[in-house]
C-alpha cells in the first residue's frame, strides 16, 4: 500500500509537471517584465500630459486664454503640449521655496512687466480630491482668476464635482483677498456677496472648506514668499 502512495507522488512531481512549472514561472517573469517596461515607457508620457494640462489651466487662470479653447468638450485644444511649453519658457517664472510653490507669470518675457501670480491649491474634499490654479494680481490684493481640470477631481457627480463647472471657478475672477476669502453657504437671491466671499457648491461643504482654507493658506505663504525675495 505504501509503495503505491510513494509511486503516486514521485508522478505528482514527475519530470513533466517540473517542467510546466518551469515554463509558467517563465511565462510569469516575462510578463511581468513586460507589463513593467509598459508602464514605464508610459509613465513619462502621462505625467508629461498632466504637466501640459496644469499649464494649461494656469492659462485660463491667467486669462490668456479661456478653458473653451485649452479645454474644448469636444475637438482639440487650440494649443499644443509643446506651445504651452514654449509660452511658459517664455513668461512664466516657476519658483520653489522649501515648502511652497508659485509662478511669476510676465507680459511680454521673464523679467519683465509682472502680469501677476499664480497658486495651485490641492487637497482632500469629501469624497476626492480638490485642485485648483489661482491668478493674483501683481500686488497681491485681487485674485485675476481660477480654473479647475476636471481629469483631477474625484468628488460625487452632482455635489464636489460641480467645482469643475465654470458657474464655479468663474465667481473668483475679481475677488478681492483681503479680508481672508470666505464662503457663503446659503444665500438668497436678493442677498448681496461680499468682493471676498464665494458660493459655496450646494451640498458638497466639506469641499467649500477645503478650498476657502487652502486658497487663504496659499495666499499667506505667497505674500511671506514675495516679502522675503523683496528683502534679498
């Protein structure tokens, strides 16, 4: 009896089965190794896209275009990856501090004439991520305006996800800083907005939160950025 459970085992691990094993493990490896050169010959081009739409977005934000022509619904962007990329070497200035980043955005060329700055906020909404690029004016007391890619928001159709709407990022063009930039929850028709306050999204209050106190935040650190160049 012993002997045929021992002659069954020795065909369990015969010289066939060790070589299909052999050749799944191969398979597998090569797959593997496949699907890791894919995603990294694609890595440099999905970021290299996310990179050209956030300049994009800083465009609208800047007003040098609308988000009709960079973020048509339908067709093709009237300006190409490397036009967005020509544009920014052109006159916008990108400055990193430790912890901070922000644009000098120019007229005519860097160095020049100042247009403004510009902002990018990023942080957590109810059930996404919230981002938005932000204009400020040259001395720092009028927001020039906002825009919001859509590619970049997780929140619930319907409630977060309407910041990607124009109605939305529109109301910021114009709106002073200073006082800090507040929301109005719920306001009749008839109610007038302060220069610095907003709508916020209907339902989505968290993610109104979010913005007003990254957007405040970003324009704290701007202002202490741009006193500590003007001491230097």
């Amino acid at each position: 009896m012993n002997a045929v459970k021992n002659k069954k085992k020795k065909k369990l691990l015969g010289p066939a089965e060790w070589r299909m094993v052999l050749v799944l493990t191969a398979i597998s490896v090569i797959c593997g190794g496949a699907l890791a050169l894919v995603n990294e010959g694609t890595k440099a081009t999905i970021e290299a896209n996310a990179k050209a739409r956030m300049r994009s977005s800083i465009l609208v934000a800047l007003g040098v275009h609308t988000a009709a022509e960079l973020f048509p619904k339908e067709g093709v962007s009237k300006l190409s990856a490397d036009e967005v990329e020509q544009y920014f070497k052109k006159h916008i200035e990108e400055i990193k501090t430790d912890s901070f980043v922000y644009w000098k955005a120019y007229k005519d060329q860097i160095g020049g004439e100042l247009q403004g700055y510009v902002v990018r906020i990023v942080g957590s909404g109810f059930q996404g991520v919230v981002a938005m690029q932000v204009a400020i004016s040259p001395d720092l007391k009028t927001i020039l305006g906002a825009h919001v890619i859509e590619y970049e928001i997780g929140e619930t159709p319907g409630l977060g996800f309407r910041m990607t709407e124009d109605q939305f990022w529109g109301q910021f063009k114009d709106m002073t800083i200073d006082p800090k930039i507040e929301f109005v929850k719920f306001r009749a028709a008839n109610q007038p907005k302060e220069p610095h306050q907003f709508d916020a999204i209907t339902g989505a209050t968290v993610t109104s939160v979010t913005i007003r106190d990254l957007l405040n935040q970003a324009i704290f650190k701007l202002k202490q950025a741009i006193a500590a160049e003007a001491k230097e």
